[in-house]
C-alpha cells in the first residue's frame, strides 16, 4: 500500500540522516539445524561438508516435507529420523541428487538420534561480529530487547560480542525502531516465499 510505502521510506530516512547503521540477520532455520547437525564435519579431499550443508537445507526448504517440519518445532529427538525418511523419498523420485543425497544419508548414520535443536541465536551474532570488523568499529555498545530467559544476550556473550545489555523496547526507541524493521523484514520474506 502506499501509505505503508511512505512509512517505510520516513523510517528509512531517520535511520540514514542520522547517521544509524542496521545489521539484519536473516537464515534458514533449516539451514541453521544442518549446520548444528553435521558441525563435526569439515571440507575435506574426500567431503565437501559445507556444499552438503547447503544441499540438504536447500532440498528441505524447496520440498518443504511436512514431518521434518513438525520434528523441527514439535518433536526435535525425531528430526534425524524423519529427514532421513525425506532424503530417501528424494533419492527415489530424482535420480540426478542422488549422489549428494547418498552422502547425506551416510553422514547421517553417524549422527547421534539424541540430537537435540539448540535454539541459541549464536548465528546472529557470527554475522554481527564479522560485521563490526568489516567496518571498522570498536567502540560500541549493544541493547538487545529484553526477552523472558536472556537466551539471545548469552549468545551475544558466547559469541563475543562486548558492551552488550537487555532492555524493554517499550523503554528505548531504538528496540522499537529495530523491532518494526523486523517486522517488516518478516514480511518482505514470507511475501517473496512461494505458495505451497
């Protein structure tokens, strides 16, 4: 809607005239989960870890198979099993994956069934750390909004990111600023996402 175009484009403007500079994580949950998974794993002359990560979140996000989904958020001890199942499926009807997908498959069978999805942000903060040395900052501080369990500033800490605090976004503008650029980061993804 235009009226929400030129809301965009204000708040666009105060973040630029005053001199602000926004850090946006965006990731595949998916991809998030394979890599936690498969992390023992390194690039290799025999395995090219990182190209299977990819391949299989890019395979689970383009198929979007709904038991590994539902492993994913309701039932993670199950996950290993049900991508398996998926990968297999996929091995079946499309001959010309099947190579990277018999890899999978074999780097899975070492893959503990106990694994347990750790929901810790960290990747947020990988991309953020990066960031503050690609341009050159030193000296800054971090105000995370505050959640119920201070999960997302312990990965900021885990990370090593320094001068980092939790605050009520209902308190700092900033949060709130950051918390609409969210939303509507949120939006702009769900809205380029193919209907299934």
């Amino acid at each position: 809607k235009k009226v929400d175009l030129c809301l965009l484009n204000d708040l666009l403007d105060l973040i630029i005239s005053n001199d602000m500079y926004l850090y946006i994580c965006l990731f595949n949950k998916i991809e998030y989960i394979i890599i936690q998974l498969l992390d023992g794993y390194k690039n290799s002359l025999v395995v090219d870890a990182d190209s299977l990560k990819y391949s299989v979140a890019k395979l689970v996000s383009l198929y979007r198979p709904q038991n590994v989904y539902d492993a994913m958020y309701k039932k993670s001890e199950d996950f290993i099993k049900e991508l398996r199942k998926f990968l297999i499926e996929v091995k079946d009807e499309n001959k010309t994956e099947s190579l990277a997908i018999e890899e999978l498959l074999m780097l899975l069978e070492n893959c503990s069934d106990d694994f347990v999805i750790d929901w810790d942000y960290k990747i947020a903060f990988w991309g953020f750390s990066k960031y503050l040395d690609e341009i050159e900052i030193e000296d800054y501080q971090l105000i995370i909004d505050k959640e119920g369990n201070g999960k997302t500033l312990k990965a900021a800490e885990l990370v090593g990111i320094r001068n980092c605090s939790e605050a009520d976004s209902k308190e700092i503008i900033g949060l709130r600023i950051v918390d609409f650029i969210a939303g509507i980061s949120s939006s702009f993804i769900k809205s380029m996402h193919p209907k299934q």
